[in-house]
C-alpha cells in the first residue's frame, strides 16, 4: 500500500504542479525526466569485508584489494554470445571498499551462538569423501554441527550488519579456537511446492556460505565443511578446477600454501560476491517483458501430456507461481495461465523427439539452426496459436511449454529440468521450456518451481553460479580456473540450483529493481522527445508534467537505495509518457531505437539437475 499511496501521491502533486508549466516545454524545464538524452545512473556502493575469526597477520589487505574491481557496468550478457552489444543498461557503479576486523568479544559470542543454534549429525557423505583422500590435512570427525544458515545471517545483520551501509561480505574462520567444531550449514524451510520433498535435509545441500535472505550481506566460512557444492571436499586433484579448501589446507604442507589465502578470498569476494550477487547482470533484457501502459504481465503455461501414466497437473501450483512473480515484481499486475493437451499432439510430441534426439528428423525446421536444441524454439514459434490463448493487447505474455514426458523421451536431454529460450537472432528472450518425467519426480522435483527459475530467467535473472564480470569483459561459468563461483548459489534465490528456495531474494530484487529504473527513465526520455516534437504537445503538458515528477521521485529514491520505489516510480513516469504519446497519437522512432539490441549463433544452455539424489 505504500507504494501504491506514493505513487498516487506523486501524480496528485504533479497534476497541481503542472498548471504551473509552460505550455512550451523547454529542457531546463525538467528536473526528473531528460527528454531525448540516454541517462546513466552513478551509484557508489559500498562493500563492507568483515573478517571474523581471522588474525590481522593471517590476512594481506594488499593481496585482497588487489584482486577487487573498482567499478562494474552490467550489460545484457545474451546478445554478447552474438557478438552484439545489446541494449545499454544506464547503469555504471563505483565501489567504496571497508575492511575490518570482529573484535574479541564479538568473536566470542558469536561463536557461542553457533554451538548453541547448531544441532548434532554425522559427517556428510562427501565429508567422509574428504577424509578418503590420500593428501588431506586431518579428518573431519563428528558429530558434526548442522547450524540454520539463515539464523546465522540474521544474527550477523542484528548485530552488526545494520550499523554499515551497502553490501556486506563476512569471512568466517572458526578453526583454531578451542571452541571448534566441525560444521556445516542447512536451510531446510522451503521444500518443494509439488513433490514435498526437502532437499535441505540432503548431504549435498549442506554449505559454507549464505545470504541475501533479508539482509545485503553474504557469509562465507571456510572453516565449515568440506562441502559438495564447491567440490572442495577434493585434494588429491591437480587443482586446475580451482576451488577452495578448508581453511585449515591452508597449511604447508597443505592443499595450498597460507600465502594464497588472501588473493582467494579476493577471489571469492570478487567473482561471487560482486559480480554473482550484489551488483550482478541480467541474462536477457529485463525490458523486453514490460507491458505496454495499462497492460500486466501473463505466464501462460502450456502443458503437454506425453507420460500416460502421470498428471502433469498435479506437479504444477499457478498460484504459486503467481504469488512469487508478483512478490518480485509488485508493481504490475500478473496472471499465470494455464492450459492443457492431453495426450500431446503429434506436432509437439516430434518437437520433442527430434530435441531429445530420439528421432533425427533432417527435414524438421531444427535443420536450418544446425542443431536439434532449436527444434522447440523454431516448432513453437511457428505453431504459437496453436497452444496459447489470447491475453489483453496491452499485456505482455511470456509462453511456457510443460513437458509431462516419459523417462525414454528426454534421450539425449536426460537431466535437464527446463531453459528459457532466445530467439535464435540477436540473444532476445522468447519462450520457455520445462520438463517433469518419472525420474526428475523421483528425485524432488516438479513443474512449479521449475517454472518460477526459468521465468525468472526470462524476465533477466541470471544464475547466481554463472555471469559477466565488467573491467575483465569476462562471461563465466563455475569450472576451470573459476570452479569456485558455485558458491554463488549458497543464498536465498530460486534461481540456484540448490533447491532449497522458491522465491525471490533480496540480491535478485536489488538488480532487477536497478535494471529497470534506469530502463524505463530512459524510454520515458526516449519517448518524451517525441511527444514534446508532436505539435499537439501542449494539450498533454500536464502528463508529461507529472511523468517528470515521478521520474524525479525515482532517482530520489534510486539515491536512497529504495530500489522497489524507483523501479515503481520509473514505471509509472513511463505509462504516463506513454499515456501523452497516445493521447496526440505521436509516433516514437526514437523510442523503438531505444529498445532494440545493438546488431554466430549460441544455442541456450539449459538447468540440470545436480547432485539428484544425495
């Protein structure tokens, strides 16, 4: 409700304010908007690195600092796989870097506090996988101490998080105090919405890290585990998968000499904290989703029933799905459709073949992309109508196509849960995939989440294990030299592979919430340019008036870090842009060149299932 009063509150004030304009717009006249201009937003965000259990001595600032970026500038990273540059974010970020020590006391009781929360267990599988290798350091002996990761980031952000402004990274060390205990970290308060399964409880979704449930802060403990998601369990390898040990492998003889921990925690900081979770880059262009002014949002999911043993409907929660894509994105509203053909058609049911290779069909249309993985893409592009109804002109409607398949089906794509599609040009999003059959059930998981993943990738999130680090102009992905990225998924997103969350958290709402301010401030600029050259102008001066003042809210907003507000506020200050253009029937070019791409090919990659049943 407040954002809705705010919202209200800004046009009533700028409707009074306007009778005051000109009746001739000049530039200075404007204070919000900057009509015909492209805007970057600068914003300096700081980045608190609090070590806790860490001596001085143990850590060299100078190696850290060195390994961090000053400065990050996102990009849409789809278009980049095409060579092209895609459209500019307006967003360029400055890092003001702070570094400190926990005190004695604060270390005291904060590792009280985890013995107390902690609950007793055995070793994981893969702790006891470490204690096999042959060069490891020491074994790890139970019990061992399972503690709720996200009691432990709010106890962080409570007692100290809430005094530092911007993002907080806290490296943990335990090891060394004569209160240690092996430990690892557990979120098991979300399971699956359709299957009920809690892959919390699973040795492979036991952790090191966590964060950005509540809080802009992230913790990474290298004295808990080892792990599975990192791989760092392994120390017999030649190292050219590049993971972090334990910390106690920071040894000599060790896995890797004390010297090398400063730049690795650098390392961590940079790739994962940076350029995955605080100030990350969309995957697609979050703007192409936008309805047009007075229109929603609609996920329509389209289900094809090829196991005539199963209900595909029975593995897939719509109000789920909307209650989490509205959590997100609250400023429009949503609809999530659903529809079904069962048995699946002739048409899809060779889509999916030819995708799975089950079939190799040269005279489908995959044939012209030079891979089977566009055959879903260039079946349903063609036959749309045929599986999705009609929405409102003014709604933007993203399709989604459920396969209810058999295990025999998937063939060549077993283990792969869903993709959001490209459109096989220029790196813009077009549809999304999804796949249940008897063995992904099996293992956890259904339809709904899946699908709030893959439209989260649709609408731009990225992964929080893969993406784009700005000065190096580097896409990455977690292997090689980078293997440690997976650690990214150690924190509150549906949009890890962990499946320990189904919505949306505060990382994901900070950068799409920034995506889209300075998207729609710039196409209200675009599109005001046009309006203002209309010679009909004058008679939408109060529009345009109250777009200016709520464009001006938006960057005040912007400025405080109430990134929901900004992004509400762009949006309003371009549906009332919009609303003048159509008011005088004023044509933009202006506006299309803004949207599009900057003008090889990459097939997308798909979301597998990892770890599936440990």
């Amino acid at each position: 409700m407040r954002l809705i009063r705010g919202s209200l509150l800004h046009i009533v004030r700028a409707v009074v304010l306007a009778l005051c304009w000109s009746a001739t717009a000049h530039a200075d006249s404007f204070r919000g908007l900057a009509p015909g201009q492209f805007e970057v937003l600068d914003q300096r965000i700081p980045v608190n690195i609090v070590f806790i259990g860490y001596e001085r001595d143990a850590i060299d600032l100078d190696a850290l600092r060195a390994v961090l970026p000053a400065t990050y500038r996102p990009v849409v990273r789809y278009p980049q796989f095409y060579g092209l540059n895609g459209r500019d974010m307006g967003l360029a970020y400055e890092f003001r870097y702070a570094f400190d020590f926990a005190g004695s006391g604060f270390e005291r009781r904060f590792f009280r506090f985890l013995a107390a929360t902690g609950v007793d267990g055995p070793p994981t599988v893969f702790q006891n996988a470490y204690n096999a290798q042959t060069k490891n350091v020491l074994d790890v002996t139970g019990p061992v101490l399972y503690i709720d990761a996200q009691k432990v980031e709010r106890y962080l952000d409570e007692q100290d998080g809430r005094r530092r402004r911007g993002y907080t990274i806290y490296f943990i060390n335990w090891y060394g105090r004569d209160d240690f205990r092996f430990h690892l970290y557990s979120k098991t308060d979300e399971a699956d919405p359709d299957t009920a399964v809690n892959f919390g409880t699973r040795g492979s979704r036991q952790m090191i890290a966590w964060g950005g449930t509540s809080s802009r802060s992230w913790f990474y403990d290298l004295s808990a585990g080892p792990e599975s998601w990192t791989n760092n369990w392994i120390v017999d390898d030649n190292q050219t998968q590049y993971h972090m040990p334990p910390v106690w492998e920071y040894a000599t003889p060790g896995y890797r000499p004390p010297s090398q921990l400063s730049q690795d925690l650098g390392l961590v900081a940079r790739f994962v904290g940076i350029d995955l979770l605080f100030t990350t880059s969309p995957l697609y262009d979050p703007l192409v989703t936008a309805p047009e002014a007075g229109g929603g949002k609609v996920a329509h999911v389209a289900m094809l029933q090829e196991d005539p043993a199963s209900n595909g409907l029975s593995y897939f929660n719509a109000a789920f799905m909307k209650k989490q894509m509205a959590l997100f994105q609250p400023y429009y509203p949503w609809t999530v459709g659903v529809s079904s053909t069962n048995p699946i058609d002739p048409g899809a049911k060779k889509a999916l073949d030819n995708f799975a290779e089950t079939v190799v069909d040269t005279s489908e249309c995959w044939a012209a992309y030079g891979t089977p993985f566009a055959q879903m893409y260039c079946y349903f592009d063609a036959n749309l109508g045929t599986y999705i109804p009609a929405y409102g002109r003014r709604d933007y409607v993203g399709e989604v196509f459920a396969f209810d398949a058999k295990d025999a089906s998937m063939g060549a794509q077993f283990g792969l849960l869903g993709f959001a599609d490209d459109n096989w040009i220029d790196g813009t999003q077009s549809y999304v995939f999804m796949f249940g059959y008897p063995a992904v059930k099996a293992a956890g998981f259904g339809f709904t989440s899946t699908g709030v993943h893959e439209f989260g990738h649709h609408l731009g999130m990225s992964h929080p294990h893969d993406g784009y680090d700005s000065e190096l102009d580097l896409d990455f992905a977690p292997s090689g030299p980078l293997e440690f990225a997976w650690s990214g998924d150690e924190s509150q997103t549906v949009m890890h592979y962990l499946a320990l969350s189904n919505g949306f958290g505060r990382f994901d709402r900070d950068n799409l919430y920034r995506w889209e301010t300075a998207g729609y401030l710039n196409l209200s600029n675009a599109l005001a340019a046009d309006v203002l050259a209309n010679a009909d102008s004058v008679k939408v001066r109060l529009l345009i008036g109250a777009a200016d003042l709520v464009a001006r809210g938006a960057k005040s907003s912007f400025d405080r870090w109430d990134y929901l507000n900004a992004a509400a506020s762009a949006r309003l200050a371009y549906t009332l842009v919009s609303a003048a253009a159509g008011h005088i029937n004023a044509v933009s070019p202006t506006l299309t060149a803004a949207r599009r791409p900057l003008p090889g090919r990459r097939h997308p990659d798909g979301c597998w299932v990892r770890f599936p049943l440990q």
